[in-house]
C-alpha cells in the first residue's frame, strides 16, 4: 500500500497570510481575537486557539474595547473598520490581497452604477465572509445568487455589473453569466472575472490527481466552500472519494484493499493534518 499526498494541496497564500500574522502577534501577547474562524477547518482553529487566538462573533466583536483583533483572509465589511475605530481596536489586517482588490473593484462598480440606478451582483454563497464583505462594499444593496434559480431576484431591465466570490468554480460562473445575458433586456452587462487563479488551477490538477489514485482521502472543514467544492470535483473523477475532516472519520476496512491511497484537502487544509492522515493511515493498515 502507497499513500500520496497531493503536491498542489495545503494552504492558500490568502490562509498562510494570516495564519502567519496571528502566530506572530500571539508570540509577543498571548491574546488575540479574530472574527469567526480564522481558517475554515476546526483542527487549524484548535492549534491556534492553544495559543491564545479567541474566536469571536460580529457580535462579540461590536462589545469589545481597547484590544487587537485579527481580520482573517475572507476580508471584513466597511463597518467592521468604523467599529473598530469608534472602540480604540487596533486591528490585524489578513484579508487576502486578492479579496481586498475584489472589494475595491466591487465599490468603484457600485458608486457607477449608483448613479445609472443599476445592479451589482454577485455570484457566490450568502451568509460567506467573503461575500458579507463584498456586500459590504455596496450598502449592502447587492444581490446575491448562488444558481440559476436565484436569477428572479434580479431586475433584468437595469444595467448590471456581475463579480463571483473568489473561490466559486469557474464554469459555474460562466454558466450563470450565460443565463443572465439571455434573460436580459438590454444587455447592459459588465462582468469582471474575480476567480482566484489558485482556486482554478486546483480544480484543473485535481481531477488528474484523483483519477490516477485507487482511492482518496479528501481532508476538509465541514463548513469550507472551497472543502466542498473540490471533494466534489474529486468525486467525479474517482468515486472512492471519501470525505474526512480527522482520523477518526476514516473507515479502515473501506480503503485497506486498495493500493494507492491519496490524500488531498481544501485550500484550508494545514498540510499537518495530512501527514498525520497518512501516518494514521500506515499505521492501522501495515499493523494487520
């Protein structure tokens, strides 16, 4: 039996970033507070809460004063900032250069299309950080979809400027701009292609990977976006795909037959818990 952990799996730079920033900061004050999970899988979040890193809700975050707080990789809305100015926070920014130059572009949009009493519309999934953060930008205004079924929320007669979530897949997105230019009546569309290439240059290398393995096991937060998106397009390719988020979901009987066994994981994944996978893997198949 041979295990193979993806090479292109691990961390994003965006998580990195971060992650970085706040062990650095809890080296020097054992205290930090960071809004919602810094990274979207509970092992990583464990680690650091160890350290000292406390959780907060948007909430929890408004009645705090006089203390540092983490902005995670996902990025914060406007009024984030103007709370943490009015409470003397001293704030930590990790959100990702990439979804801070989507959340500039979303604003420079949206203040043109104020004007034209247009739309901005975003592709992605509502509730997200990174989404609340891009809603943000525009008053909150913006509406959100998630697939075609949401495309009744838009006003079809109005100009539009449509953005996805950094994460999204891209043929979804593509999809879902087709269906809008047909359904719309002036045609008055502008689209800006917000896709992190590091999202899609995974969604191309691991499908390739999960077809020349007899089975894989996906590491994943459950409430990663990005987690579920690429365990599924692993599925696709192979249908021995299991999905896991610690050792201990992981069936021995199902997989002890086969003999390459991959391991992969979500952009949030710590290349850590993969290799402590794969250890626990070896060490439960080779001592039968």
């Amino acid at each position: 039996m041979t295990t193979i952990i993806e090479r292109q799996a691990g961390f994003c730079f965006g998580v990195v970033r971060a992650i970085t920033a706040s062990e650095r900061e809890l080296q020097k004050s054992n205290q930090l507070y960071c809004i919602g999970d810094i990274v979207h899988n509970n092992m990583e979040v464990s680690r650091l809460e160890a350290m000292g890193l406390k959780t907060v809700t948007l909430e929890e975050f408004n009645r705090l004063h006089d203390c540092k707080v983490m902005i995670r990789a996902h990025g914060e809305p406007p009024q984030t900032y103007l709370t943490a100015k009015k409470n003397n926070i001293s704030l930590i920014d990790a959100t990702c250069p990439i979804v801070l130059k989507l959340q500039k572009e979303v604003l420079n949009a949206y203040g043109k299309l104020k004007k034209a009493g247009g739309q901005i519309i975003i592709f992605g999934k509502a509730g997200h950080a990174e989404v609340v953060g891009l809603e943000g930008q525009t008053e909150n205004t913006a509406v959100v979809i998630s697939s075609p079924s949401d495309l009744d929320k838009i006003n079809m007669e109005k100009p539009l400027h449509i953005f996805s979530q950094t994460t999204k897949n891209k043929q979804d997105y593509e999809n879902i701009i087709s269906l809008i230019k047909q359904r719309h009546k002036t045609g008055e569309i502008f689209v800006t292609d917000s896709i992190c290439k590091k999202v899609s240059l995974r969604a191309e290398k691991i499908g390739q990977f999960a077809k020349s393995m007899d089975c894989v096991l996906f590491v994943s937060g459950k409430h990663s976006s990005n987690g579920q998106y690429l365990f599924n397009l692993c599925k696709q390719h192979n249908d021995n795909t299991f999905l896991i988020s610690a050792q201990e979901d992981i069936d021995i009987e199902k997989i002890k037959h086969f003999n390459t066994i991959g391991i992969s994981g979500a952009t949030s994944t710590p290349m850590w818990l993969m290799k402590k996978i794969e250890e626990y893997v070896h060490q439960k198949i080779d001592s039968e």
